[in-house]
C-alpha cells in the first residue's frame, strides 16, 4: 500500500494507526472499506481474517486506550466509527457487493431501484401473501414457507451477483448494471425476511 | 551507595489518585468496587452489607438521609423517602404512569419534560436524588479503603437504556462530584468479570434481571477482546414488578376481609409492598413462603402462605417477557441456542427457582452464577474501570447500541440512519436541504427505536440547525453527522457543504439537562458541598492526629531516655493538647492542633531517625553503605 506512520514512519498495516508504535493516524478522506481493514477489493473475503483484523484494529484505536485528553479521544472515536463502519459492511454479503458495485463506478442504490423482471412478478405474489400474515398477525404453516422460500431465493441472487463480480469487473465495467438489479432484488429480500422475522418473534410473544 | 528507607513516624497515606472505582448504580441498590491486589474486590465496610440501597429519604429537617437508614424510613414517611429513582432518570411523566400509580410520591414535570419528585414542596429531578446515593456509595468505599476513594468512576447502566437515560447517568455523576470515565453496559460489566473468571473463549449470554430492569446480551470472547453480538431487554421489568404480583393478590384478599380502606395510606402499602418483597425472597429457598402484614393502628394481623407453584403462575407472564427478549437478542446475533457456550446469569432477581428454571430449558444448559449475581456488575465496572486508567490493556469492550436511530421523515415515518446493534462508536451522515429560499434553519426530530412511525419511538428530541447562508431552495446541503460514542451517547454535528465554506452549523438539542441546568444544580449543592467537604476536612484532620498520637504513644519511651528536658515537656503537653482536640469538630481548630503536635514531635523524629539509622548502619562498613 505504501503508506507510513506519520509518527515514526514504518510502514502502515492498516491505515488507521500504526501497529509498531500505536500512533493513531490523523482523519483523512474516508477510505473504501476494504483499504480501511487491509484487503484488495473484490466480492470473495475470508471471514476469519476479517474478524481478526477487527480484533486487532480495535485494540489500536478504541478510545478506551486514548482517553488521556480530549483531542486523542475524539480522534480515536471518529477512527473507531469509520472502522466499525467498513466492518459492518464488509460482512454482509450483500452490503459487500453494494460497496463493490459503487466503488467500480456503477450505478448506486438511490439513482437505479429497478429489479429483474421475472422477479417483480413473484414480488407481486409474495406481497399479498405478506399482506395476509401483516393483518393475521400469526405465524403460519403457509408464511413459514414464504420465509423458506424467500431464504432460498437470497441464496440464490447473491450466487448471481458473485458470479458477475468476482473475478473483480473493471471500472464502468458492464456487468456492473444487471449486479445493481440483482442487489435490488437482494434487498427487497432482506426487508421481507426481516418482517417475517419481527413477526415470527412478535407471534410466538402472543 | 543505596538509600535506607526509615519509616519512622507513621506518615498518613496521600489519598489514592490513580486509580478509579467501579460503580454499580442500581434500581434497588448499589455498590463499588475496586482493582486491588491483582483482581477486582467489592468494597465493603467490615460489619455492614457491601450493598447500598438507593434510597434517599428527607427528614422534615436537615440533610438527606440516604442508604439503609433511609429504607428504615419507608414505612414511616412514605412520602419523603424515594426509592426505584432510576425507574425516572431520563423519563418524561407519560413514560413512568404506571410506575407513579403504584408509588407514593408527588411527581410533576419541568417545561421541557423532565420529570421531578416531590418532597416537603421541594422538587428533585432524579439525577440530584441518583447523585446523593452516589456520593452515599463514595463515602462507603472511602470508608472501606481507610482513604478518600477515588473520584474517577465506571458507572453501569443497563444496557437497553436509551440516550436520555445514559446522559442522564452522567449528570448524576457529575452532580455527585465524581468523574465519569465511561458509562458501561451492565450485561458487559458482569462478562468481563465472568470472563476473568471462568471463559477466554466462546459466546456467551449474559441474563440481566435487576430490581427494576432487564437486559440479555450475547457476547463474543475472544483474544480479550468482548464483542457484543446484540442485546434487548425491557426497562420496565425487574425484581420490583415481581413483588407487586404478590401486592396485587394480597390488596384483593385484604380488600376483601377488611375492606379496602385499610390500605389506604401510603405507610400502610409501603408495608405491604416490603412485606411481599420479604415472601418473594422466602420462596426463593423455600417451597412455602409468607406475607406477613402487621398494621398496629389499623389492628391488622394479615398472613398468607404462599407455596412456590402458586408464585410461580403469578409471575409466569413476567418471566415470559423476558424469555421474548432473549428469543429477540438471539435472532439478531443469528444464532441458535445450540451455539451458545455458556449462559450467565446476573441480578438478584435471577435467583428466583423459576427464572432459572426457564433461562436453563431455552438454552439448554445450566446456568452459571458462581460470581455473587448481586456484586458481578460492580466488579466488572471496576475491571473495566483498571483498564480505563491506563493499567490493562490486554482486555477491550466492543459493545453496541441497543436502539436503532433515525430521524422523523415528513409523512411521520422513521427514515433508520444507525441500526440497533451496530457496533459502537458508530457514525452515520445524513443529507437535508431547505424547502424554501433564503431558509437559514432546519428543524428535525431524532428518535431511537425499532417502530416504523416516529411517533411510537423514544424521542431523543428536536434539533436545530441554524447559520444555514441564504440561498434558493433545494441548494443547500448539510450533512449532519450522527454519532454514537463508545458509551452509548449520540452527539450531532453539522455541516452546509455545498455553499464550499463548510460552515459549521449549531445544534440545539431540545431535552434532557442543558450545561446550564447542570451547573445550576452544582452551583446549588455547592451550598452543601461545602458544608461536606468541611466535614469531611475534619474527620480527615480527626484520623490524622489520632495516628501520630498513637506513633508517639508507641515511642514515649524511647523520648523519655533520649530527649532534653524541654523537648520531652513540650511533646508531653502536646500530646495531651492532641487527644483533646481529636474530639473537635472544627476543621480549622483541627488543622491548628494538628501543626502544633507535628511542631512538637520533630525532635522525636530526628532522634528516632538517629537510633533506627544506627541499626541499619551496624554491621555495615562505610565502603558497603
């Protein structure tokens, strides 16, 4: 990566703070999470090693080892959330691909909400069933189902996204455009498998 | 050459100041402790319980009575002694109905929505009654440590309390004089004491059911490093709503024999709700338990047997919240009870069969609570508090925010900026613009909650961005930047990018203690601080001279073969001069008699020094020494 301590001038692990003299490094330009742990971007990760990076950034720059004055502490908070932050979405798959598609160039969630068009169909299905068990308020045989098939269906889209984008696209590459629809579809998902969630925890409550 | 170190007369200890205390602020009681001797250690006074009772009682005249003394006060002055206070830190009055219903105090609310209690006319916000039990809790460590205690504190709050509760906290620290290092969860606390314990690696469930709150927090240990995975809980569920289960069975059948009028005064209920606390407890040990209910004036004679089933269907619902939560805690951290390595079990509360009973058959496993359920959450505080002066470092708390965040939207929804559970410190920015030309100001609401609608949310209140410059509508763009510290506190920060002179905006938060408030509190127990910490002065001043009275004692002998004539006669009246005004209590007739003894023993000093030198000299060659 190139870059040093700004402290004592060994070379940076990890961009946040120095593992040879502990220096917390000043607040630049937010990075791309994948710069911010230490990995070359790309949709593939190895979950352990993002763990342990966690670990190991966290006992560098938490503030609960800066907290000698004010200005450490703040500088120390402000690493920590940029770091917690690129873990969050490191990993999550999904949050992963999104970051991805962004950082190729490609289109973000906000200016491309289409989906694939077989899938608006099923959607279309799944909402009335969702519908019902909204009014219901009680977790059946038949929403149990939904939720098993809308996991699968998850499953499924993400395999579709690896294999868009990993090897790694280039920049503005074209692949980079039907992974924004399938991480649409991904997302209508998780929203619905999480209300079915809050619903099965609120069903068996009652 | 080396230095003899001469200890000759016993020099008083400098008060400890670098280390820190661990405090347990709870519903029902509190208590700290301290990193000592290579582990952390409950401070307790010999003779006397560890614990404190958070309870603050108000005589008709002089100061505030807190601890047991004050418990003793319930039944006779129900109306001047406050009690379950943490129930009101941070709460508005249509949080805490229910809770006012069943106490027997006057509560009122400040304009901007505080709540405050009343007692004799006087009004006390639950942070100056949270900070008299503190500074109860400090004086009782002082007294455990022989010193003045630390003033730097860790103080526990339970982990699903929200940002109003937590600044709350702080204030009542800081009203009490003591500097807050960190505010921590209360599941975590008790895992890092656990953790030291037991377990350096696993996923643990820590199952939190305290006087008045619950909390279930599931952890990952691992390298020393304790990472919550998620927590939930319920901060209107704990111990005390166990013993209104009895108090509601008993009023109906007392009712029903004799008539409701004669539970009508509060010193009548205070005594049911303690003499229900007492069975509650009974059956914790016991299969049969009773309410004994003795009301002189009244001419009431009341028992009833309880048999633990019958308690057990009573409170069946109240374990099944819990159990709620816990399947709520599980589901975020995406795990099943199989994967759970080990549960904890942690509150005084947690002892009862049947709580034990359900946390064992939903996990699968049995339970620990090896650690006092009772002390685990201050010693943890304290382990933690260690860490924070800079002396362990091989230990981290990753903990999260229980409560997602999101600012209310126009139609009244909830636009979700930080996700409950997210790691903290977290940030999150959030992009508004003006709707009208030349708008220099933009209101918003900020809410903590899982609901969709704003409404149905925890208000954290309305803020103001104001220093907007001037320009058409829709051009503007201020980032506001929400963060989350690592105690679980959010601060808002703004910014107008788009102009280019990243002017930075002000925010006005619209709840909660403003600086001003708090230092008008502080200005006004500065009028007793004083009076405290004359007294204090004092006793401090008392101790002193007793300990060089009793060191010159010691060596009188020694001063009678070696001293002139004039220097014995001297220290002689001294002394006598020191044992009586041991018993004053005027710090400055104190400071005066101490000077004069120290005065008066100097010649004693220097010949001891002497004597004690020439021992260690003995046997030495100049060339060794």
């Amino acid at each position: 990566m190139g870059a040093r301590c700004t402290s004592c001038g060994a070379a940076l692990e990890l961009p946040c703070a120095c593992k040879a003299c502990g220096a917390l490094q000043p607040l630049a330009t937010e990075r791309d999470p994948w710069t911010e742990l230490g990995f070359e971007p790309g949709f593939d990760l190895d979950e352990a090693l993002l763990k342990k990076r966690l670990l190991s950034a966290s006992r560098l720059v938490h503030p609960d080892f800066h907290g000698a004055d004010a200005a450490s502490r703040a500088l120390a908070e402000a690493l920590s959330a940029r770091l917690n932050r690129a873990h969050a979405i490191l990993a999550d798959e999904a949050r992963r691909a999104d970051a991805l598609v962004v950082l190729l160039g490609g289109p973000d969630e906000s200016t491309s909400r289409e989906m694939p068009r077989e899938f608006l169909l099923e959607v279309l299905e799944w909402n009335e069933v969702l519908e019902e068990a909204r009014q219901a308020h009680s977790w059946s045989a038949t929403v149990e189902s939904l939720r098993d098939e809308l996991a699968v269906r998850r499953h499924g889209v993400l395999a579709d996204v690896r294999a868009l984008l990993a090897p790694t696209p280039a920049r503005g590459d074209g692949r980079l455009q039907p992974a924004r629809a399938k991480l649409n579809a991904a997302r209508y998902l998780d929203r619905a498998l999480g209300e079915l969630e809050a619903l099965r925890l609120s069903a068996t409550r009652s | 050459m080396g230095y003899i170190e001469l200890n000759v007369l016993n020099q008083p200890v400098a008060p400890q100041q670098q280390g820190a205390l661990g405090i347990d602020l709870g519903t029902t009681h509190s208590l700290a402790a301290i990193w000592k001797d290579g582990r952390p250690q409950v401070l307790r006074v010999e003779g006397e319980s560890a614990l404190v009772p958070s309870v603050v009682h108000f005589p008709r005249k002089g100061a505030p009575v807190v601890g047991q003394a004050a418990r003793e006060q319930a039944i006779a002055a129900p109306k001047d002694t406050l009690f379950s206070i943490k129930r009101f830190m941070g709460r508005g009055l249509g949080d805490v109905q229910q809770e006012l219903a069943t106490l027997p105090y006057a509560a009122s609310e400040t304009e901007r929505g505080l709540i405050q209690l009343e007692v004799h006319g006087r009004k006390y916000t639950p942070e100056q009654l949270s900070a008299l039990v503190l500074r109860k809790v400090h004086e009782t460590a002082s007294r455990a440590l022989g010193e003045t205690a630390p003033t730097r504190v860790v103080v526990t709050v339970p982990a699903y309390f929200d940002d109003t509760q937590r600044q709350a906290t702080r204030d009542a620290a800081r009203l009490a004089g003591l500097e807050v290092l960190r505010i921590v969860n209360e599941p975590t606390a008790a895992s890092l004491a656990y953790g030291l314990d037991q377990r350096d690696k696993g996923v643990v469930v820590v199952y939190d059911l305290g006087g008045g709150t619950f909390d279930v927090t599931v952890l990952s240990i691992e390298e020393g490093v304790f990472r919550v995975l998620s927590t939930a809980g319920d901060t209107h569920l704990g111990g005390d709503d166990f013993d209104a289960a009895l108090v509601t069975l008993a009023r109906t059948e007392i009712a029903a024999a004799h008539g409701a009028e004669v539970l009508a005064d509060a010193g009548c209920q205070q005594a049911l709700r303690l003499a229900c606390e007492r069975c509650k407890i009974e059956l914790s040990s016991a299969p049969r338990g009773e309410i004994h209910l003795v009301i002189p004036e009244r001419r009431l004679a009341w028992r009833r047997e309880v048999s633990r089933e019958e308690f057990e269907a009573l409170v069946a619902p109240l374990v099944e919240r819990s159990m709620a939560a816990c399947r709520q805690a599980m589901s975020d951290a995406k795990l099943a009870p199989e994967r759970i390595d080990e549960v904890v079990l942690v509150g005084g509360s947690s002892r009862i069969p049947a709580v034990r009973a359900r946390v064992a058959a939903f996990f699968g496993r049995k339970p620990h609570s090896e650690l006092n359920p009772d002390e685990v959450v201050a010693l943890g505080a304290a382990v933690q508090a260690h860490i924070l002066v800079g002396c362990k470092r091989d230990i981290l708390l990753l903990d999260v925010t229980p409560l997602s965040l999101g600012v209310e939207t126009m139609g009244g929804a909830v636009s979700k900026i930080i996700q409950r559970n997210s790691t903290v410190p977290c940030s999150a920015t959030e992009g508004f613009t003006t709707y009208a030309d030349d708008q220099t100001g933009i209101d918003f609401h900020i809410v903590q909650g899982e609901r969709e609608l704003a409404a149905d949310c925890r208000s954290l209140g309305r803020f103001k961005l104001r220093g907007i410059p001037p320009m058409p509508a829709g051009m503007a763009k201020v980032g506001v930047r929400f963060h989350i510290d690592a105690d679980g506190v959010l601060t808002v920060t703004a910014k107008e990018e788009g102009s280019g002179a990243s002017a930075s905006i002000d925010v006005q938060p619209m709840h909660g203690l403003t600086d001003a408030e708090v230092e008008g509190m502080l200005a006004s127990s500065f009028e007793h601080a004083k009076d405290d910490f004359e007294a204090r002065r004092a006793a401090d001043l008392a101790t002193e001279i007793g300990t060089m009275v009793h060191a010159v004692e010691k060596n009188l002998n020694a001063a009678r073969a070696g001293l002139d004539k004039e220097s014995l006669l001297d220290l002689e009246e001294a002394l006598a001069r020191a044992k009586a005004a041991a018993r004053e209590r005027d710090a400055r007739a104190l400071q005066k008699a101490r000077d004069e003894f120290e005065r008066a023993s100097l010649p004693l000093a220097a010949l001891l020094m002497n004597n004690v030198a020439q021992k260690a000299l003995m046997g030495r060659s100049l060339d060794e020494v």
